[in-house]
C-alpha cells in the first residue's frame, strides 16, 4: 500500500486493533486468511474490470438494477462489509 490514502487507512485498522480484544483481532485476521487461502481473490473484479450486471434491493426497498444505471452513464459502486 501506499499513498495518502492508503497510509490513513492503515493508520485506522491500526487504532480500531489497538482498542480491540486481541481474541477478537485473532478471529478476524484468520477468518480473512481463510478467504485469501481459498482462493476467492482470484474471481474478485480488479479496478476498472466491468461489473456484472446485477440487481440487488436497495436500503429504500426498490430494486437496483446495473442496467439501468448505465443507460444514465457511468456507475461508481462501493461496497459496505458491514459490522464485524
């Protein structure tokens, strides 16, 4: 990593391990190994690859679709893991 960006990040996860139990921290980072090991990192989109088309419910109800979002132009996607 680097950058400014990815340096606050970093300084960020650094923080929120310090204020967590280490039991906790152990759990996330071998629950994150396992992902890497499994190979899941290989099928995941890259910066700039074309998402799938999908359609997924929005917060307000509604469905989303990629489709229909295109045909206004381009689409930034971001997504919340959620809560650990």
């Amino acid at each position: 990593m680097s950058g400014p960006l990815n340096r606050r990040l970093a300084g960020i996860r650094a923080e929120k391990e310090a204020a967590r139990p280490a039991a906790a921290t152990e759990v996330m980072a071998a629950g994150t190994e396992a992902l890497r090991s499994s190979g899941i990192l290989d099928r995941v989109p890259g910066v700039g690859d074309r998402a799938p088309l999908f359609a997924r419910p929005s917060v307000a109800g509604p469905t989303v679709r990629l489709a229909t979002l295109l045909k206004r132009g381009p689409v930034v996607l971001s997504f919340f893991r959620g809560r650990w």
